[in-house]
C-alpha cells in the first residue's frame, strides 16, 4: 500500500468514528437553549422570591425536547451548582426553538436566608453535567429586615362612602382589606366639627366592613379618623388610604339605587347597592335615548364593601340604565337648575345685600356664601354665611347680608347644594363706603288735633335708622322713639297717638305706616315715653326733633319740626242713603259706592233701604281705633261718655214717647286720615225704644221695645257730640268744650210708579218703558212685560234698570215681532218696594211723507174686455190730471192711526174718479 492510501484510510477511518459518535451524540439528545439574563433581585427576610429569568431556545436542525431552568445560590462563588447549595428549578420550560428569548419562572424558597446578599446563579441544566457544568448567568440576591407590618400584612381603607343602605337605614360603611379590631375608636367629622354623637351603632357585619349607623347626616365635608388602635387581628395598624392625619374622606352618596328607577340631579353622587359585598356593577347610558354619550363603565362594589358610587358631576343630562349583581334598574340625571339673583348690583356699607337663591327642587339645603374678588370667602369675621338653610317648597331662599364691616369692592354670591356639590355665582355686586347719613322731617310743621293719631312723615338718607324725639320736658310731654327704614325707600312715616299721652307704653303710642318699616325697641335703641300727661295733652305747640342713628341726645339734631296739636270737635253731620243690598265692609266699599252713584245724600228714606249717617269730627281717631282706614271701635270705647251719637224720633204719636234707635250694633267704616265716620244701618230693622230720659245722657240699655219699630212714617234727628270736660271726667275728654252736629231724616213708604198707565208701545224695536222709584239710587229693579189676552203667540219679555239719583228708570224693549193689538201686563219689582203692575198695548208705527213742492201728472186708463163666441167688444176709457201740491213732509210713527189714514186716502181716490166719470 502506498503512503497516499494509507493517509486516504486513515481519514476514512476517523470520519466514520466521528460520524458515529456524532450520531450518537445526537441520538442522546443535545441541550439547544441557554440562559442569557438573569436580574438583580431584593427580597424580604423569611419570603419566598420568584425571578424571572431570560432563555434563548436554538432553532437549530435537530433541536427538541424539554428544558430545565436552574437557579440556585453559589454560596462559594465557583460558578457550579455544587451540592447542597440552595436551588429550585422550572421543569415545565418548553422551548419555542425559534432563536427568540423566552421568560421562565423560577420560585426560589429564600425563608431561610438571613439579611445580606449573595451571589445568584441561573442555567438550563437539560443535558447538562452537574455539577461540572458552569454558570451561564449570575446576579446579585439582596435579603432585607422584615418589618412587622411585612411579617402579617398591614390592612388598607378601601372606601368610605356615606348613603343609605338597603334596609332603609342611614350609614357610614368604612370598607377595609381584612378584619380589624377597635372600631369603637373610629371617629366622625362633620365640617371639620366632631360628630360621633350621630354615631347609633357600629358594627362590623363581614370581616372589613365596619358600618357607622347615623342619624340623619348627609351633607357638607365627612371625614372619619382612623387612629392606629385600629388594627387587624394581628396588630398591624391601618397602612394605606389615611391622609399623614389618619383620615379619609367619606364619598357621600345622596341617592340609593337598589334595584329601582331613581332621579338624580347633575353633581349628586348615587350609591347603587343590593345589600350583599363583592357584587359585580355595570353602568352604561340608555341607548333608547337620542343623542346619549355613551358611556359605559364595569366594576364592583369591593370586596368588602356593599356600594358602588356612580357621580354624576361629569355625566350628562339623560338616562343611565344599571345592573348589580343582574338586578336592574335607571338613573335619570336630571339638570338641578340651581341660580341666584341679587336685588341691587351697586350697594352701600349702609344697605343690605339682598337676593334669592332658587333651584327646580325644593326642601334641599344650601350654603350662601360671599366671595371677594379674588374668589375668596370674605372673612367670617366680616360678614355672617348661610350654611346648610334648607330652600323652601317653592325651591327658593330669600337671604340678606350685613355690609356694614366689609371694604369698598366687588362681591359675589356663591351658592351650593350641599348634596349634590352644585354650585352657582352671582353676578358681580359692587360695595362702595356709605356717605354720612341724614335724617330730616318731610314737613317741619305738622298739624293734627289732639286725640287723632298724628302721621309724621321722615326722610332718610344714607341710613335706615332715625330717633324722634316729640316735646320736651318743660312742655309737659317728652318721648323718643328710633325707626328703622325696613324697605329702604327713604321714607318712614311715623305714627303718634295723641290719645295715649297719658301712657308710658310705647307699643301703645308709637307705630309706622307702612309695614316694613318699624319701630325698634332693643336694647341700642332709644324708645321711650319720658314724660307722660296726666290727662289729653293739651292743645298747643310742640317741639320736635330727628337724628341719624339710635340715640336721642340733647345736641346736634339733623333737623327740628313743630307739632301744631289744636282743639277736636265736630264739623258736620250729613244723611246719606244706599240700597239694602249694598254691603259696606270697609272704606273701599263706601269708596266705590260712592263713584258708581249707589250712595246718595238724601233725607228721604226709603222704609228698608239704609240710612247712612256721615260725621266729620277731629280728635276721635286715636280713641276709636280708626288709624287710617280701620274698622273703629265707635261704639265699644267710650260711647256715651266722650262722644254721643243719639237719633230721637221727631213726630212721635199724641202721648207717646219719642223712639230712640239703639245705633250701637250698626256698622261703622272710618276714613281717620279725613276725620270722616260712616254709620250704616237699615232703616226698619234697627231696633228701637221709647225713653223719657231728661237726664240728657242716652241709655239705651241692652234691649229693644218692639212696640218702638221703626215705622215708614217716622222722621228722625241725627245728633253726634263731643263732649266737654265739663260734663264728663277730663281724663277722657276729647274737647276743652262740648261740640256737636245735627242732621234730619225720614222714613217713607217704598214705592215704584210706570209713567204710563197703560204703557203703549209700537211693533218697533227700542220701545223704552220708564216710571219713577223713591227707592235708594242704584237699586236694581226688574222690568217683566208678559203677553195676555188672546195675543199670540205668547211672549215674556225682561230687562234690568236701576234707579237713578233723580228717582228714575227706564228699560228699553224689541217689540219688531209683535202683532198691531197684542196685549200685554207690565210689572216692575226690586228693592225694598212692593211689585206694580199695569197694562200694557202694542200699537202700530206709521210713517208719513211730504215732499215740499211737488208736481202730479195722473193718467188713468181703464179697459174693459168682454170674451164671447160671436162678439167681441173693447172700451177703453183714458183720463189725464195734472195739478201742482205744496205740502211739509214728516215722518213718524203714531201708534194707532195708521189704518184710519189709509181709509180716508181710499175714499178721496174714489171721489175724484166719480166726478171725471
């Protein structure tokens, strides 16, 4: 063989030993994957770690089967995993093959391992020597101290929401991760104020779900204090969900859904809950509506806790349907409406702010607070805020505040609701300084008769607050008294009663016209009656005074007046008369009778219509009560004593007393600002008696005699008096003197007449019937025309007409479809007359024409024709007239001449055709 065969042999040789031991290399399986990252890794002392390590699988041919990742501590840091070095490995590695890097975890049990670090070490060990195969990545393992709350695990707040449950029950439920124990030491805020007094109960009814049962509070800021004795089984107080205070605030929910429909308005937040913890939410717009946004969401109530809470602040104005736990239902977010209004834009220190909060709900509570122009609420210092008022049913709160310490600027009013978080601002209010005030008399001289209540008109400027001070103590009389301007019109008029200056009773003697002014009394005000009379004040002068503010001092007064108080006494008396239905409850009623002519002045009565007596006289409107247009107490303070008011009868029989008419419960209506008194009573049914009294004081006593009615005959004298200190006790003397008035009356008997008798009227339209009545002007009567005899058909004809002042009626009828001859009965009936009745005939309306001047040609043609067989014979007969006729023309309608004048123009017609004949 030669050398180059030998060499050919030899390599043949070895490549089929390397071939098979290739191929059995292969056939044993070969490790196609390796570890190519393995991360830096920190865990607690006595934890087990899971870390994730990096392997690369080869994609090379022939590559397969499984993978083992190893990780294991090279406590000698040789590089091998030796023997009982601390190890775990992933056997459930399956590669991918693809040259792409795959993530294994490995759990490494490290409990036993103290604090420090150590050397870590990670291989794919499929295939692999060991312990003689080397590390193919390595990093750092760091064991750190555990603390206790490590060790256990410290429990977390999860929620706290403030709603009512679904048994129906107020709550605060605190939601935690576990158990914890001293749930007594939980504490609630209200507005940063303590309020566990609200707390009924506590309660923790499944492990971390602590339940507050409350007492009614559901609005403003909620916070709960969770200190650190509130703690888990394991004593690991609560780690996360507290602010560096320990509190967390509470979500309050001012809506609970619970499986039903609901409204909430736009802000509120609503609690949805069935009662049971962990309950999978779902909350999404109704797509049923038009233009919805959408909105979908999925969640739960927690794991320990029973209440989801879905806000409306964000969402929009439409429906949203919900599912908890595939119970369903609706929230319809509603828009709240919430506005604020302010009466004036520009205000003084001086003034008010005043405005109104409204919303579209009513009975919700609000806060109304004042913001400077930064956005800041004014200091509370300052001004005073309106928390948690409720708005009324109508949803609106009127409110006021104080300006008096704020500063020149620009203000807004913030308006929220508390349950909903809603909050509106006004616009911008300006506050300047409030120049210095003044207070004047709008009259300096004011005059009044002593015993009325005097009006003192006041004008204020740049202030609301006056003191008055009437007399002085040298003039007998002294008293103060301070006003407040309440409607801010710059005007205030005070009353004064004359008639009380005996008393020191300021209740009694001071008042204000208008209704929201007033007279203050507090303890900074400077009301009283210093000085009072002994009797009336007497007629005289008086000083008067006004100052700015509450305090009536000896100097610089704004303004000085005078009191002119002269002598009362009576001016007139007068008769009046008005139907008997007219009613006459106050002065408007006698205002407005007299503008529609219902009251009349008159002596003669009608017997049954009222009699009204007038009376004039100063000095009463204090003593009657009859302050302006009040209803007076005539006859209950004073009759008989400081004033009179007598009616005697002046044609009593032959030896019969005179009657006396007891006016006592007649109706009295007062027009004090004019001194003017009506007394009203009915003419028959007022009750009277007979008295010889010739003491000249009337008793009437408290019965009436009825053989002393009033009869339709009877004629009355009027006497109203005043009387004088001379003939009653001064101190109830209205007069220095007696002064009295007189007036006559007398009753007559009712009666109305027609002016015909027997009415006759044409078949025309507008017939007027008339007739006169005694009764009292503005009565009403009823005008009844019924047909009889044999007209036909029949007819019922009717109107309404008043008696007029002068006494008389008229009524107009439509006659056009009456018949010439028909009948009829007329009847008039109303007021206090008895009915009258007369007959009545319809005649027939003519109407005559005459033309002035006037030329007449007549032709008259007469033709006779005679129809036979044999013969016919013609005449003709033509005559011609002419003349000339100058005559007047009128044209009227005279009831029952018309057939006549057609009579006669037939007969002159066949006169004239007789003589041409």
């Amino acid at each position: 063989m030669t050398r180059n065969k030998q060499i050919r042999a030899v390599l043949l040789a070895a490549l089929m030993v390397f071939s098979v031991f290739a191929g059995s290399i292969a056939l044993s399986g070969s490790a196609a994957a390796e570890v190519t990252n393995l991360p830096d890794t920190t865990v607690t002392e006595g934890d087990t770690v899971t870390i994730s390590v990096t392997v690369n699988s080869s994609s090379a041919a022939g590559a397969s089967g499984e993978n083992n990742t190893t990780v294991w501590i090279d406590s000698n840091d040789d590089g091998v995993l030796n023997d009982g070095e601390l190890n775990a490995t992933n056997t459930t590695y399956s590669p991918t093959y693809d040259d792409g890097d795959d993530t294994v975890l490995v759990t490494l049990d490290t409990s036993g391992l103290s604090t420090g670090t150590y050397n870590l070490s990670a291989i794919e060990t499929a295939g692999k020597t060991i312990p003689s195969t080397n590390e193919e990545a390595n990093a750092t393992l760091t064991v750190e101290a555990a603390t206790p709350a490590d060790e256990a695990g410290s429990p977390e707040l999860s929620s706290a929401v403030h709603y009512v449950n679904d048994g129906g029950d107020e709550v605060i439920e605190i939601a935690f991760t576990e158990q914890v124990t001293n749930i007594s030491d939980i504490n609630v805020y209200q507005d940063d104020d303590p309020v566990n007094s609200i707390i009924e109960s506590r309660s923790q009814p499944n492990a971390g779900q602590v339940v507050l049962d409350v007492n009614g509070v559901y609005t403003g800021d909620i916070v709960v204090e969770v200190p650190d004795t509130v703690q888990d089984t394991a004593g690991n107080s609560v780690s996360d969900g507290l602010d560096s205070d320990n509190n967390a605030t509470v979500t309050v929910a001012t809506v609970t859904a619970n499986g039903n429909n609901v409204n909430a308005y736009q802000g509120e937040v609503v609690a949805i809950t069935n009662g049971a913890i962990n309950q999978d939410v779902d909350v999404e717009s109704d797509e049923s509506q038009d233009d919805n946004e959408g909105f979908a969401f999925s969640g739960s109530t927690g794991e320990n806790s029973e209440v989801f809470t879905f806000n409306t602040e964000n969402r929009e104005i439409e429906r949203y349907n919900y599912t908890i736990d595939g119970t369903s239902g609706k929230i319809d977010v509603r828009d709240l409406g919430l506005d604020v209004t302010l009466e004036d834009l520009n205000v003084t220190t001086d003034d008010d702010l005043e405005g109104t909060a409204s919303a579209n709900a009513g009975n919700r509570p609000v806060d109304v607070l004042l913001l400077d122009e930064d956005g800041d609420e004014v200091d509370e210092d300052d001004y005073s805020p309106i928390e948690d008022e409720n708005l009324d049913g109508q949803g609106e709160l009127d409110f006021e505040f104080d300006l008096t310490d704020l500063d020149d600027g620009d203000y807004t009013v913030e308006v929220t609701d508390t349950r909903s978080g809603v909050t509106i601002e006004s616009d911008t209010v300006t506050v300047t300084e409030a120049a210095d005030g003044k207070a004047d008399f709008a009259n300096n001289v004011v005059t009044d008769q002593r015993g009325d209540v005097v009006a003192i008109p006041l004008t204020l400027s740049n202030t609301d607050i006056a003191t008055v001070t009437i007399g002085s103590e040298d003039q007998g009389y002294a008293a103060n008294v301070t006003v407040e301007d309440g409607n801010d019109d710059g005007e205030v008029i005070l009353l004064w009663d004359s008639s009380e200056s005996t008393s020191t009773n300021t209740g009694d003697v001071f008042d204000v016209d208008d209704s929201d002014d007033d007279i203050l009394t507090g303890s900074n005000d400077d009301t009283e009656v210093t000085t009072a009379t002994g009797d009336l004040i007497d007629a005289g002068d008086y000083d008067l005074e006004i100052r700015t503010g509450r305090t009536a001092t000896e100097d610089n007064a704004d303004n000085v007046g005078t009191l002119v108080l002269e002598e009362g006494g009576v001016q007139t008396v007068a008769i009046w008369t008005a139907p008997n239905s007219e009613s006459f409850g106050d002065l408007d009623d006698v205002t407005e009778a007299l503008e529609n002519g219902n009251v009349t002045q008159d002596d003669q009565i009608a017997f049954g219509d009222k009699v009204v007596v007038q009376i004039v006289a100063s000095g009463l409107e204090g003593s009657t009560g009859a302050e302006g247009d009040e209803t007076p107490n005539f006859f209950g303070n004073g009759y008989g004593d400081s004033y009179q008011l007598v009616i005697n009868q002046t044609n009593p029989g032959p030896n019969r007393d005179a009657k006396t008419l007891n006016v006592s419960d007649a109706d009295v209506v007062a027009d004090g600002n004019n001194d003017t008194y009506f007394v009203v009573f009915n003419s028959e049914s007022i009750d009277a008696q007979r008295e010889n009294n010739e003491s000249g004081v009337y008793d009437l006593g408290d019965g009436a005699d009825s053989a002393a009615a009033p009869e339709d005959d009877d004629s009355y004298q009027v006497e109203f008096k005043m009387v004088g200190e001379d003939d009653v006790d001064s101190a109830t003397a209205l007069v220095d003197d007696n002064s009295s008035m007189t007036a006559e009356y007398s009753n007559v008997e009712a009666e109305h007449d027609f002016d015909m008798d027997p009415v006759n009227v044409t078949n025309a339209e507008s017939q007027t019937i008339s007739g006169t009545s005694n009764v009292a002007p503005g009565s009403e009567l009823t005008i009844r025309l019924r047909s009889d005899g044999d007209t036909q058909p029949r007819f019922l004809k009717t109107a309404t007409a008043y008696v007029s002042e002068n006494g008389t009626f008229t009524a107009d009828f439509d006659f056009s479809e009456q018949s010439v001859g028909d009948t009829f009965t007329a009847t008039v009936s109303g007021g206090v007359a008895d009915e009258v009745e007369v007959d009545g005939n319809v005649g027939e309306a003519v109407e005559e024409t005459t033309t002035t001047e006037e030329t007449t040609t007549t032709t008259e043609e007469t033709t006779t024709t005679t129809e036979e067989t044999t013969t016919e014979e013609t005449t003709t007969e033509e005559t011609t007239t002419e003349a000339t006729t100058e005559e007047t023309t009128t044209e009227s309608q005279t009831p029952g001449f018309g057939v006549v004048v057609a009579l006669v123009a037939l007969v002159a017609a066949a006169l004239l055709a007789i003589r041409r004949d």
